[in-house]
C-alpha cells in the first residue's frame, strides 16, 4: 500500500468497503475489523486529520460532533446503560496505528483501570 494513502480516507470515499453504522455531512462511524470489545466502532471525521496535535481551532465543532455521534452510537447499541468507553490515541507511543483521528467507542463488556 502506497504510504501516503490512507485507508480511513479510502473509506470516506468509498473506495474501500466498511461495516458503516452511522454518516453524516462530517463525520463516519463503522465498526473495528479487529475488534478489542463485543461492540467496538471506530468514529472519524470525514476530514483527513492526521493526529490530535493537527487540530486547528476551527475543528472545536467537528470534535463535538464526534462525541455526540458517539452517544447516539452507545444508546443504539445498548450501552449508554452499563457504560462505555472512548479511547482516542495520539501517535505510535499511544497505539494510533492509522493517521486520520478516530475516536474508539467500546462496549458490552467490563473493561479495567488503568487500560494496558
């Protein structure tokens, strides 16, 4: 794969096929291939932005849609309930292994703290 593709951009553009549960003008959610709880959905914006530390100030709208999508997510799945977890990561010491944010939504089981 080309190193300057990237695969949550080809699923923005439908390039590539994902599990999607939720769309709107800017913001995509689809699930986890590699899913690390029974209910794990991954939450993007349509916008390529590479990490957390790209932001800009005119993102502050975009970032709450993520989390409002999140909560319409959780309550359709049935885990707004017993509770979830979202998880954003920021660069290789944190996990992020794609370089366009998401924001990771997981449920439906108990999960521990401090994470691993």
């Amino acid at each position: 794969m080309n190193k300057n593709r990237c695969l949550f951009c080809d699923i923005v553009s439908n390039k590539m096929n994902a599990d999607i549960v939720y769309r709107s003008d800017s913001v995509i959610a689809f699930k986890d291939i590699h899913p690390k709880a029974p209910v794990h959905i991954l939450i993007i914006p349509k916008e390529h932005i590479p990490t957390l530390n790209d932001l800009k100030p005119n993102h502050q709208n975009l970032i709450g849609e993520i989390f409002l999508a999140a909560q319409q997510i959780a309550k359709e799945f049935g885990l707004a309930e017993n509770g979830y977890r979202t998880v954003f990561n920021c660069n290789r010491d944190a996990g992020q292994e794609v370089y366009h944010i998401h924001l990771h939504l997981l449920g439906g089981r108990q999960f521990h703290w401090p994470p691993g």
